[in-house]
C-alpha cells in the first residue's frame, strides 16, 4: 500500500507530556557528609580555614593554599542575612509555594554565607542584617532539604 | 585519606555518606508532522513508514526525511507486522523506572518492506534463545486500549518460521554473521561473530566455530 501525502496532511500534530528522571545519587565524602550529618542533627559544621576562617558549609579544600581541611567545628544554628532576593513567582520546584526571599545568611561564629530560603509576610519583612533561624523539617534523612526553609528572627528572639 | 576531626555534636553518630540528586527534565514532546502520521498509523494497528521516490528506503520509524537523500519523505508505505531480529541485548539489571521482569529481550527489527529497524521488546521465548536472523511478529495491545503510542505494540513474538540466515544490517555491507557459511562459502569480508551459536568469525581466524 502507497500513498503519497503532503508534508501537512498529518492534520493536528501530536504532543504529549515527557518526563526524563536520573534518580543520581552521589557519594559526598567525609567533609560534605559531615555538614550532611549535622542537617540530620539540627546543627551546623564548618570547616576551620588555616588563616582560621570558618567555612560554612564546609570547604574540603583550603580556599588559598589548596591543602586539606580536616578540622570540622560547630557553628551557631541562628544568623544574618547578607544579602537577598525576593521571588514573587515561585516555580514548581522552589521550596517554597507562596512568594519567598532566597538569602545568603552567615550563622553565628561562621565567617561565609550559605544559601537558603526565607518564610517571610511579604518583601517589606526583608533586610540585610536581619537574623534568621532554619525551621528543619520533621523527616530528616542527611539532606539540604533537611531545613524546610529559614524564618526572621525577632528582637526578642522568637520567630516573626 | 586525611584524618577528620569531628564536633562533639556529630561524635558517635551514623555518618552521612551518600546524597540523593536527582534530575528531572520536565516538558512536552511535540512528535512532528512525519511522527504524528506514524503514530495515527499505529491507532489503526497500522505500521505506516515513509519514502522519499518509489525506489528509496523505506523508513520505520519516519523522521520525515531521507538522510541519504536529502530529501522529504511524502510517500507512505504500509509495512509487514512481521521482521526479522537484526540485533539484539539481554537485559538483566533492573532499573529505576522500569516494569520489566529481568532477564528480558530489547531487540532490533527490521520489519518486511522496511529499511531500518525499529527497537522493541522479545517475549514469549526465554532470553538465551533469542538470536539474530529469528522471525518475529507484533502482539497489539487489546483494541480498547490502542493509543498514539508504539507501546500500543505490547512486544514481538517469534512466528516460528525458519530463520533468516540472509538478514543484513540495513544500510551495512557487512553481514551480520549468521548467512556468511551458507553453502559452505567462506566469507570474503569482515563478519560478525553470533554470541549464541558460535556461528560466524573471520577468514584469518579459521572460519567457524
């Protein structure tokens, strides 16, 4: 059987949705493992750069001279923000479904900031230097989504 | 390995040793003009591939285009539901996503009338019996449940006629091993030894076996 057609006779072009998942998981070595570990714990490591520094989450590797870092010490599970970014349209895979602030937040006795994500009421809540602590979440398993988010801070110590 | 000096806090405690990171690419297939025919085909239990001229290869399943020629493929062309086993893998790992039990067959098949293989799955054979040159042919799902899928095609099943010891890779020169010793005549060219039957080799390796 032959037919020839034209290159548009098809009539409605099909389309369907397609999902392509790598379920990767990856070994995280001694240093990552540990600040993973410490998610699991509700505390925070870092490691203790030679000129002394705290690195938060923790670096393998000394930022200047390159040689390893083997001292892992507890930092403070509260901080500052340094700096953010509010989100006004959350995407299916941000962690958070209403408007939220990503924030670089440097914990108490850390000396480098790490990412996360911040609860708040609205953009006018936000500000540099405002301290923030991580709401964890209830099922923890070694993970960064082992934080369900960071809230503010207020003056007298209890969550805004 | 450089020895870690741990927090009191995480002394004593199960460590953290691997992380989960998947990732997921999310979107929508649009199959394209040459694409979508083939799968209206496919609702019909219709293996439909395409051609540039009467004459040129016959492409299942069609992208629309003759790469040897350069050019559009207009013309449709019914294809048997039965082929021929060109290649073929034994799976025996399971994997993440799939509904398969293991071992099975993923197999290419080169369909009657067509020019390239098309890759589906072997059933109703056990795995170590399926070889290159085997005869095969379609099982449809139910009619009820044919959509625009080549899934509509639950697998293939051996016909149970003779092998084709003559099957060639479309588009190759070289045998696939198996007609090389028809006849008794040596090969003169580079083949493919068959895993199962041994069948096969070289001039320069002595032949057979």
């Amino acid at each position: 059987m032959r037919s020839v057609t034209d290159q548009t006779e098809a009539g409605e072009i099909l389309s369907a949705p397609l999902i392509i998942e790598y379920p990767f998981k990856r070994t995280t070595g001694p240093i990552i493992g540990a600040f993973l570990t410490g998610l699991r714990e509700q505390v925070f490591v870092g490691s203790k750069a030679e000129d002394g520094r705290v690195i938060v989450p923790p670096a393998e590797f000394d930022p200047v001279s390159g040689n390893d870092l083997t001292e892992l010490v507890e930092v403070g599970s509260e901080g500052v923000i340094t700096t953010w970014a509010w989100v006004t349209k959350p995407h299916a895979k941000h962690p958070l479904d209403d408007p939220f602030a990503w924030i670089l937040v440097q914990l108490d006795g850390a000396d480098t900031p790490m990412l996360g994500a911040l609860k708040a009421g609205g953009i006018d809540a936000v500000a540099t230097g405002a301290r923030v602590k991580p709401v964890w979440a209830h099922e923890r398993e070694g993970h960064i989504d082992d934080i369900a988010h960071w809230v503010l801070v207020d003056a007298e110590g209890e969550a805004a | 390995m450089p020895e870690i000096s741990l927090p009191a806090s995480l002394q004593g405690v199960e460590a953290v040793r691997s992380v989960r990171t998947p990732a997921q690419l999310d979107y929508t297939f649009t199959a394209g003009d040459a694409t979508t025919r083939f799968l209206k085909g496919i609702t019909q239990k219709k293996i439909i591939g395409q051609q540039a001229t009467p004459d040129s290869r016959v492409y299942v399943p069609p992208r629309g285009a003759d790469p040897e020629l350069g050019a559009t493929t207009p013309i449709e062309v019914e294809v048997a539901q039965v082929g021929t086993v060109t290649s073929f893998c034994v799976v025996n790992l399971q994997f993440y996503g799939s509904g398969m039990e293991i071992p099975y067959t993923s197999a290419l098949i080169l369909l009657d009338g067509a020019d390239l293989s098309i890759m589906h799955l072997i059933q109703e054979i056990p795995a170590d019996q399926v070889r290159i040159g085997m005869r095969v042919e379609a099982v449809w799902r139910d009619d009820a449940d044919i959509e625009p899928t080549l899934e509509s095609i639950k697998w293939f099943r051996p016909t149970g006629e003779p092998d084709d010891v003559n099957v060639r890779i479309p588009g190759e020169k070289r045998g696939t091993g198996l007609g090389s010793w028809v006849g008794g005549v040596a090969p003169t060219e580079l083949v493919v030894r068959n895993p199962r039957t041994g069948l096969g080799g070289t001039v320069a390796d002595g032949g057979e076996g």
